[in-house]
C-alpha cells in the first residue's frame, strides 16, 4: 500500500478482515461485483511461524485454501484484468537441492512443521495456473523468502522468528533479564527479505511478467539462527548473553531460493541486509505499544490484507 501510494496510485480499495471475511465465497462475490477492482494483490493469509504452523494445522490449511479459492474465483467472475497470488517459500520439499529453483515444486516431501499451510499455498499456485489455462486468465504467482519489516505480527508465539526474537529481547531488556532465548540450535539458515523490496518486487511482476510459472523472490542472502538471533542482540539488549532451547523445533534446515528467474526479469533487491534488521528493530522499539501483536490482540498471527 506504502509503494502503491508513493508512486501515484490514489483508487486503492483494500478488505480488512473486520470488513471482508475472505473465506467466505458469497461475500467475496458481492464485494468484487460492487467494487469491480482492475488490478488484485493477493497478499491475504492466515500465517505465523513455526509454532504457529505446527499447533494450528487446520486453521492454516482450511483459511489459506478458502481465501485463495473464493478470491480467485471471483477475480474470474468479475473479469479482473490481472492478479497477483503471494506463496511462500516453505512449498518447496523440505530436503530440496539448495538453492531451490522454481521447478523443484512437488519433487519430494514437504517440511512436516508446515505441510498443511504449504499445500494450501500450492493449490494457490494451480488455482492460478488452471485458471490461466482454461479462461485465459492473466492470474500469476510470486514465492516470496521469509519476510520482516515494520507491522509485522510480534506476538512472541505465533510470529515469524525476527519479529519474535525482537519483541524477547526487548521485554527481556524492559524486564531487566540477562538471557536470551532462542528457539531450537540455531543452526538452521534462513534467508530474509525486507517488506519493502517484497512490496517493489510484487509491483514489478503486476507491470512486467505474465507466465503461468511462479517466481521465486529472495535476496539469494542466507544466515543462521544463531547469527540473527546474535545481530538482534547486539542491536537490542546487548548486554545480556543467548540460550538456545533446543526443546523446540529447528523446521527445515535450509530454504535458500533461486532468484535467477526474477533478476533475468530485470529485478534486484535493493535492502542491505544489517541495515534493514536495524531499521525493524528501532521501528519495533519506537512503536512497541502499538505494534501488532501485542496482548491479546494478534494471539493467533492472522494477518489480512486483500
Ligand atoms: O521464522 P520461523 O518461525 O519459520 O522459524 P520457518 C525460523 C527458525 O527460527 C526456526 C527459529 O528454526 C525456529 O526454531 N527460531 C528461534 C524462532 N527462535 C525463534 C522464535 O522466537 N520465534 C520463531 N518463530 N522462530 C515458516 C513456515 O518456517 O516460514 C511458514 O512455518 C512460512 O509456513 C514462513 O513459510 C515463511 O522459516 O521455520
């Protein structure tokens, strides 16, 4: 929405949850005849982290599957002129060659932290594909990496692990606590993208790509969990020292993307890395009161932006 706006978009419809249920198909129906949008980011999902996915399988598969379903279907319906469906790189087999091209989807078994929210963002993807097939549909799909940014969802249970280990480490500060815990060994990589680029990219693909393969979007960047969670320590609460609790799970080893398909599009991500991890943090410490997930708020991560 920030980059929609910053390049002169001003006709930007968006459904909070409050006044769309996405699951729902008879409501998105009537929503997409009265509003006729030209253009959908399909950006919508119930999503969260590790613990997330693996305690609430059936919330992640049942919400992911009917929000793209009654989405797509209606973007048909009312002759929406393109969409675009945001995946995630946990589609992809959890032992797959690294890093992970494109057409590694459905070679091998998935991450079992995730399976249920992974088959319901590959059904995304055929949604999309079916529909371009059979009706001439210019839907298409974009596979972002792990995200972080400023609103993101920093409940300590059900976020993403930079959102999490940011809010500990800053309570643990507040609360005057001298360890850190960081989920699992910390061994496992990870590769991160700022929610900026992610933004860029996805404005990208809707002006310059129309294949009915996904794209992979990444920064082709990966580091450790113990690194990360030692670079938010420095940042936040330096003074205290890491505990790993290897009591929780580490989720798939490695997750590295591909990006050659999206730079031979002619698309780069531009946010450093250390500079970007910086920014959240002092985003996350400035706005802390109001961020999401705070309380009783976000206890369940759902996010919901149309
Ligand atoms: O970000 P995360 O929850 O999701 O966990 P995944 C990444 C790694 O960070 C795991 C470790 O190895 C976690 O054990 N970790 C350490 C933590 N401390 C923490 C913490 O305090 N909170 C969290 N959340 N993790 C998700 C998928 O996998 O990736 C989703 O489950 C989605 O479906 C998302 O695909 C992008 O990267 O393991």
């Amino acid at each position: 929405m920030r980059q929609l706006a910053e390049r002169g978009y001003t006709n930007l419809l968006t459904a909070s949850r409050d006044e769309l249920d996405l699951r729902r198909q008879s409501a998105v129906e009537a929503w997409f005849h009265e509003h006729r949008p030209e253009y959908v980011y399909l950006v919508a999902g119930t999503v969260g982290g590790i613990l997330a996915n693996s305690t609430r399988p059936a919330d992640f598969i049942f919400d992911n599957m009917m929000i793209h379903a009654t989405v797509v279907h209606a973007a048909w319906t009312s002759e929406v002129h393109k969409l675009l469906y945001l995946g995630s790189s946990c589609i992809y087999p959890r032992e797959a060659p690294q890093p992970m091209r494109e057409d590694y989807l459905l070679t091998g078994p998935l991450e079992p932290t995730n399976a249920p929210y992974a088959v319901a963002k590959i059904a995304g993807i055929q949604l999309c594909q079916a529909y371009r097939k059979q009706y001439g549909c210019d839907f298409i799909s974009g596979m972002p990496t792990n995200l972080y940014g400023p609103g993101d969802n920093f409940d300590p249970e059900s976020s993403h692990v930079i959102p999490g280990l940011i809010r500990k480490f800053h309570d643990a500060k507040m609360a005057g606590e001298s360890t850190l815990t960081v989920w699992g060994t910390g061994s496992p990589r990870r590769e991160f993208m700022h929610v900026d680029d992610l933004a860029d990219a996805c404005i990208f693909l809707m002006d310059h790509y129309d294949g009915d393969q996904h794209v992979n979007i990444g920064t082709g960047e990966e580091v450790t969990i113990a690194e990360l969670a030692e670079m938010i320590r420095r940042i936040v609460h330096p003074e205290a020292e890491l505990v790993f609790d290897s009591s929780k799970p580490d989720g798939t080893p490695r997750k590295l993307l591909d990006n050659s398909r999206i730079h031979a599009l002619g698309w780069r991500h531009s946010m450093d890395f250390e500079a970007g991890l910086r920014r959240t943090c002092e985003w996350y410490i400035e706005h802390h009161e109001q961020a999401p997930g705070q309380g009783a708020g976000l206890s369940d991560g759902a996010q919901d932006k149309l």
